[in-house]
C-alpha cells in the first residue's frame, strides 16, 4: 500500500515538474512572407534562443503591417512584427490595445531603386520622371511628404501603381525610371538589372531627411497585462536572436530556409545583409539595439501625420510604446 502510495506521489511530482517546465506558446505574425529580412525570427527557433527562454514559437506569413496589427490587437496572435507607422496610422483611428516593445530598423527602409546613368542622381532630379511603386505599399503615403520636404512638387512625378512583381522586369525594360521599395529588396532587384546589363543605384530616403522607426515587434496588452515575464523572454530572445543574424547572416539565411524549403539560401543571406545598416548603426549603437529613442520616436510620428494630414496632438507616440521589455 505504502509503495503504491510513493508511486503515486512521485508520478503526480512528475506530472508538476513537467507542468512547470512546458514552454509558453507564442504565434509570432509577419507581416509578410518570410524573406531574408526574417532570418533572425526563423534563427531564434532553430538556434534555441526562443527555447531557452521556455518559448515555444509558431512564426506565421502575413499580408501588410496593418494586418499584423489588427491581428495581435484581436488576440488572433500574442506578437507580431511591422512598420511602426501602421501601429500609429491605426491607433490615429481607434483606440489599439498593442503596444511596440522593441524597435527593429532605427533607420527607415523606404528608398527609390533606379539604374545607374538614367539620369536620377538625388530626389529633385526624379521631377518629370516615371515611377513605379507596389499598390499597397506603406511607402505610398509618404513619398508626397518626402518629395515636398526636398523641394520637389509630387505632382511633377508620374507614379504608376503595379503588382510588386513587375517592379524589377519595368524598370529592367526601361518602362519606369524608377520603383519605390524597402532597400531589404536590392539583391533581388540588381540580379535583375544584371541581366539586362545595367546596375541597380539605391537612394534611401533616410538619406533625404525621413528620420525615424521602421520596422518593430509589437504585443498585446492583454499578454503584457496578463504574462509581462512572458514578453520579457520573448524580447530578450529576440534580441539575442538579431544579434546572432547580424554576426552570422549565412547561418540565419540557412535556419530560414530550413524551415522555407522554397527559399534560395543565397538570396536570403543577401537580403538579410541588405537589412543589417537598417538595424546595426550610430542610432542603435548610441540607444542601444530594440530601443524607442523618445525623440526620434516622435519624429517617426511626425512623419505619419503629414503623410495622412492628423493633427499632430491625435495621437501621443509614447503611450504606443513599452521601453521595459528592450531594456538591458
């Protein structure tokens, strides 16, 4: 009797030992498909960062930064990645129970690809010139400002909206001047461009005066609330994650088509490392990696407003951020 006893005990310990250590579950959304922009996500799960955290990480594709947010704000998923601008465009219109917990890009991806001798050396020289840009994308509502704030009338640009996947081959055939894209995509382009004997010139408009976030991770309020030690890991393997990425951009290119098949190593690796000034630069090295710089958070904002005319006071950026978990 006393043995069974003592077997009964020791299985039902066992039972809260294991209880104890299962890993949290966390559905992270993209939002978008998983290129090399994505490999640190895919590298946190198959080099364990995420596992020694006790996370246990289902990563899903998603379809713009807009969508991520409504589906973090839904509880459709507990963390998701985005523009920053989407967040604050959406939080512009309703209250949004998502907060950004930790920054990606310290430096705006926005840039217009063009090729080398056609003519467009800086943004005033794009006046009179045809442009292509993908109809859906976040760039759209903010190239007006950009050209405005650069001395160029938008409206002496043609800008032509297209299917992402006829940027390359229009601006290889010399049917635009140029495309507006994220510079994470210029391996892809200048492959392109190769074949067709010309050569891709990229003008990021962080060159050109758009100062601010890009692209974040952000959570729901409820799992802040309810699980902040949960966020805390996540972030702190996210981090360690990004880090990894940037010192080992083939092994990260490498865990993302592992679990991608369909993806070409080489080509994520180079968009990945496209990616890297964006995240590792003087801003990130003076504020630290996954930081929300207060003043350059409100620039961000500043920019979304004149690109969708809001009254600067519509929205307080700082309450659409929680510093806490990013902090070292």
């Amino acid at each position: 009797m006393k043995l069974r006893l003592k077997s009964l005990v020791a299985g039902v310990l066992a039972c809260c030992a294991l209880a104890a250590n299962a890993a949290d579950k966390l559905t992270v959304q993209l939002d978008w498909l998983p290129g090399g922009d994505k490999a640190f996500l895919y590298a946190g799960v198959k080099e364990g960062f995420f596992s020694a955290e006790g996370l246990d990480v289902t990563i899903l594709p998603g379809r713009g930064s807009a969508d991520a947010v409504t589906k973090v704000a839904s509880g459709a998923a507990d963390i998701a990645t985005g523009g920053l601008a989407a967040l604050m465009m959406a939080a512009a219109e309703t209250p949004v129970p998502v907060k950004a917990v930790m920054s990606i890009y310290s430096r705006q991806p926005d840039a217009l690809f063009t090729v080398k001798g056609a003519g467009i050396t800086s943004l005033k020289s794009v006046a009179g010139k045809t442009v292509a840009t993908p109809t859906f994308s976040s760039s759209n509502a903010l190239w007006p400002v950009v050209l405005e704030a650069n001395g160029v009338d938008p409206a002496s640009v043609k800008l032509l909206k297209v299917d992402p996947s006829a940027l390359a081959p229009m601006l290889a055939q010399g049917k635009v001047d140029a495309t507006i894209n994220w510079t994470t995509v210029q391996p892809a382009f200048a492959a392109v461009l190769r074949q067709a004997g010309k050569e891709l010139a990229v003008l990021p408009w962080s060159a050109y005066g758009l100062d601010g976030y890009g692209w974040s991770v952000f959570a729901g309020d409820k799992l802040i609330k309810e699980k902040p030690e949960v966020v805390k890991r996540f972030v702190r393997a996210a981090l360690k994650s990004l880090d990894f990425a940037v010192q080992h951009p083939d092994k990260a290119a490498a865990d993302l088509k592992a679990a991608v098949p369909e993806g070409d190593v080489a080509v994520l690796e180079a968009e990945f490392r496209s990616s890297i000034p964006l995240i590792q630069n003087d801003l990130s090295k003076r504020d630290g990696l996954g930081a929300f710089e207060p003043k350059l958070l409100a620039a961000t904002w500043g920019w979304v407003a004149k690109s969708m005319n809001y009254a600067p006071a519509k929205v307080d950026p700082e309450k659409l951020v929680d510093r806490s978990f990013a902090a070292r």
